[in-house]
C-alpha cells in the first residue's frame, strides 16, 4: 500500500469528519487528559488495517502510544483484541469513527475473499477483485481483497484493455474491436474480451484475445467450450457468481474468478472500541 497516498487520503477523511474541530471531545476534555482505546472483535473474521491504525492515530497525534495485537491477514475471532491505543483523549475520540469505519470495511472485504479461496481448494481456479469498489477507496479495498489471499484485476481503466459488451456494440463486432485496439498499443497491454455465445467465443480467439471472460454464462456452458481455448489464451468467469455457486464454477476448469461481491457489497466486520480513562496527576 502506497503510505503516502494513504496519508493523504487519511488527511482528507478527518478534515471531513473533524472539520474546525471536535465539539464533543474539545468541550469535554482538556488536553492532558488521558486514556486508551482497546479495538477487539466482536465477530469472527479476518483482520484488515493495522496501517490504518497506525498512520491514522499518528497523523492526529504523534504522541500517542500505539500497539497492534493483530497483523492483516490474521484470524479474528469473537472477543480477541487488535490493538491499544494510549494518549490524549481528544486524539483517540476524534480519529475513532473515521479509523474504524475503514478497518471494519476492509476487514469485511478481507474476511469475505478468504472465504471465497477456501471454496476454490483443491483446484485451479483463483479468485480476483472487479472495479466494483467505492469511489476513493479502491487502494484500500483492493488491498484487502489481497489480504484475505485473492487476487487484483485491472486497477482502472488505464492497465488493461476489457472489450465489454457495448465496446463490442459499438465497434461492430468483436474482431474489429479487437484489431483496433492492437493497432494502437504497445506488446506490453493485454486485451480481455468479454462473451456470451459460442460463437463470440471462437471470434475472440481467431481476434488473438489475450484473456476471454465468459460473462453470465453457466459452469455447465463454461466446462463445455474450454476445450476450444487454446492453452496460450487465459480464461475467467464473472456475473451472477456468489459463494453459494462458486465451487461449481471453479469446478469448471476455468482459471480465474471474478467476483464484484467482495468489494461492492461487503458488510464491514463488526469491530468495537473499550475506552478506559487515566486520571493525570
């Protein structure tokens, strides 16, 4: 993770949260006043965001005293603690909201990638993100779709040619679609060609697609027009796959999984706070 483009997103977050300042906390409390935050687990899961925690409470307050229990990628369970959090009050009340929002959603997204690779085992399926992630968050969701033991697609629409369906409407077909892209880049870019027939299967491959996805189609459909594949040209498989259907899926001989779920429809990890306060002589 790129920490100082994390800072700065960090730097924005709290200027949305905190603004001119914490009304609560500044009214409340004086500087010196002391405590700590213990975050722990209030479900079982799996653990994402110790930068978070780290840089986060650092930007706010350099003093504070900050120790992480869990490591990303660790296995959380009910009741466990993930870290404390030692130092100014006002620090800790005004960066909790914001911190754990992001680790409880990152968590969520690392928990459920997990899941899904514990459904591939035992074949050659692996399983990968989409773009479907929030808007401003998609280092942070990407990383923990990493950390839960998937895999990354395309970051944007800058690293990879994806020929969808309305490119393809739009071009004409498949092949012209394809031979204009290859007449514009370079060696370096591959270009994946979304289908839903047969017969665009076997366009994309005369195309010279790098990556075909079979889009929509079922683990019946898929197992059953592999065999035209040739060995040099990689395959994924995307739309309506959820964790209820997925080892059917990665049963098909298909290599790779994508599956937007893990990102555009999380539930964040229940993830909570024991405040303690330390009287200051």
């Amino acid at each position: 993770m790129n920490k100082i483009k994390l800072q700065e997103m960090l730097k924005q977050f709290f200027n949305e949260d905190i603004g001119d300042g914490d009304l609560s906390s500044e009214t409340i409390f004086s500087r010196i006043a002391q405590g700590s935050f213990t975050f722990y687990a209030k479900e079982d899961g799996i653990f994402c965001g110790a930068t978070i925690i780290e840089t986060g409470f650092k930007l706010l307050d350099p003093f504070l005293n900050i120790t992480l229990l869990k490591e990303d990628g660790d296995e959380l369970h009910k009741g466990d603690q993930i870290a404390i959090i030692e130092g100014s009050l006002q620090s800790l009340l005004s960066g909790e909201r914001v911190i754990l929002n992001l680790i409880q959603r990152m968590s969520g997204i690392a928990t459920n990638a997990r899941k899904a690779v514990e459904l591939t085992k035992g074949t050659n399926a692996k399983i990968c993100d989409t773009r479907k992630t929030m808007p401003g968050l998609r280092m942070l969701d990407k990383y923990a779709v990493r950390t839960g033991g998937a895999y990354n697609h395309r970051s944007g629409l800058y690293d990879c040619i994806m020929l969808k369906d309305n490119h393809i409407a739009f071009a004409g077909s498949i092949s012209k679609a394809v031979q204009l892209a290859k007449s514009k880049i370079g060696h370096t870019v591959k270009i994946e060609v979304e289908i839903e027939t047969k017969e665009q299967l076997l366009e994309a491959i005369e195309a010279g697609a790098d990556i075909i996805m079979f889009d929509n189609r079922t683990p019946e459909e898929i197992k059953q027009w592999l065999p035209f594949v040739p060995e040099h040209i990689t395959t994924e498989a995307s739309g309506g796959i959820t964790l209820d259907n997925l080892r059917k899926y990665a049963e098909s001989g298909v290599e790779w999984i994508s599956l937007g779920s893990l990102t555009h429809s999380v539930n964040a990890l229940d993830i909570s706070a024991l405040v303690k306060r330390k009287d200051v002589e």
